[in-house]
C-alpha cells in the first residue's frame, strides 16, 4: 500500500464537511501511512466548529491571508507531502467504498506512465455524474451558461458521454472534485496555478499532467459528490467562474469549436 496524503481545501461549508471527514477517516482508519490535511480559507459560518471533532486525526492550517482561492490554498501544504500519492478532496465528497483508496494505490503501482486518476462520481441518489470532460472551447463554456439543452449533442461530446464509462479512458479534462496524483508529479508542476480563484484549476492542472503523464479515469474507484452548482446561483460566483474561463483561454489559446 502506498503512503498516502489528502488535502481538503474549506470556505463556508458547514453542511458538509463533516460527513467528508467522517466517511473519509473511516477509510482511512484501515489503511496505514496517511496524513489529512485541511486548508480553511477564512470561513465565516460554523465549518470550524464541525471540524474540530476530528482535529486530533488530520493537520489544520489556516490560510494566512483570508480566501486566497482553491488551487492556492492546496498549494499551501505542497512542501509538507511526503506521501507516494496526494488525493484532493472537496469538502462535498463522501467517501462509500473502503475500497477505493487501494484501488487507486493499485492502479498507480501497476501503471507507471499513469500521473493522475480520477474516480467513478456518483450523486447522493446513486446516478453517474458525467464530470470526465475535454478540453474546454469557447462554444462548450458558453453553452453552460445559456438557459436550456438547446445543443444537447455537443454538450454531450464535451462530457465525454460517447465513451464507456465503465471502463478506464483517459481524461483531457478531469474535475477537481476529487483527484488522485502522484505526489512527486504534483509537486514538480507546482501544484495549482494560483492565478485561477475558483474554477478552471482543474482543467489547468489535468493539462499539465497530460503534457508528460496520462490522467485516466477509472470506474472501479466510486465517490457521492453532493454537488451544489454555486456558480449557476449567485452573479458573483458567475463573475469569478467568467474571470477563471478568460485566464484559461488566454494561457492554453481560444479554441471556438
């Protein structure tokens, strides 16, 4: 088994974090060599009160300097991983299979071009959330935001639903939701490029990998993700989301279609 660490990244998220952790830690508890960190980012609401239960099981760091941002605040603890595998974690994942960890482990020992994995993501009512995507266009991230399914093709090719997902294929585009990645391969890249906030990291981070790895989705690795869409419900999530597109297409290029 591969020594393991996980970073968990907080802002607000009272609602959740608790079960993360509570799922998370009981897996956890049967595997030796793991180390939990959990990065607050200046929360307001009670997040600090549901983590302190399990203090005594993970290392808590406090952003220095407020929100500065989810790929930043990972970045925080990069110099402090001493693990063979980093797992990044929303704190709205719950962990349903003792398994997963060792599957991941294992798929990583046995696949030495493999940099990054990403799991099966179910929603709480048990349904597949298609979130293995390529790599954004101008067309697919304008189609997000516009009312409606009026071009449910297209829409269906960015989410890569034409492939199998019951089996294992490589990702251009992975969700950062949940990310298995070779602590060495995480830290040689640097981590998160932290001009991204909120939003668009991911796909950053999984075209990096895919520059001198392979990001593969493996199903056999099952997490719930309770997935809230922030940015389809508040102007300012939406404003940070369109500010993350345009750093995005301005580093990889605008591709339109």
């Amino acid at each position: 088994m591969l020594n393991i660490s996980i970073s968990i990244v907080t802002y607000n998220c009272q609602d959740t974090i608790r079960d993360t952790l509570s799922t998370l830690l009981g897996v956890l508890s049967t595997n030796a060599g793991y180390n939990v960190f959990v990065i607050d980012n200046d929360s307001k609401d009670n997040t600090l009160l549901e983590i302190s239960p399990f203090l005594d099981q993970l290392t808590f760091v406090q952003s220095p300097q407020g929100n500065i941002g989810f790929g930043a605040a990972h970045n925080l603890i990069i110099n402090r991983l001493k693990s063979d595998v980093h797992l990044i974690i929303n704190p709205d994942i719950k962990m349903i299979d003792n398994d997963t960890i060792t599957i991941l482990c294992d798929y990583f020992s046995n696949h030495s071009d493999v940099g990054m994995i990403v799991p099966r993501i179910l929603d709480e009512q048990g349904d597949l959330q298609y979130l293995c995507r390529r790599n954004p266009t101008v067309l697919d991230l304008a189609l997000r935001f516009l009312p409606g399914h009026l071009f449910k093709k297209r829409e269906n090719y960015h989410m890569m639903k034409d492939m199998d997902y019951g089996k294992p294929f490589d990702v251009p585009f992975a969700s950062g939701c949940f990310m298995a990645i070779r602590t060495s391969l995480f830290r040689e890249l640097g981590g998160f490029d932290d001009r991204f906030f909120l939003y668009a990291e991911d796909a950053d981070l999984t075209r990096r990998v895919n520059q001198v790895s392979r990001t593969v989705y493996v199903p056999e690795a099952v997490v719930c993700h309770v997935w809230e869409r922030a940015s389809y419900k508040d102007i300012n999530m939406t404003k940070i989301h369109l500010k993350s597109l345009w750093t995005y297409f301005r580093k990889w290029g605008f591709q339109f279609k």
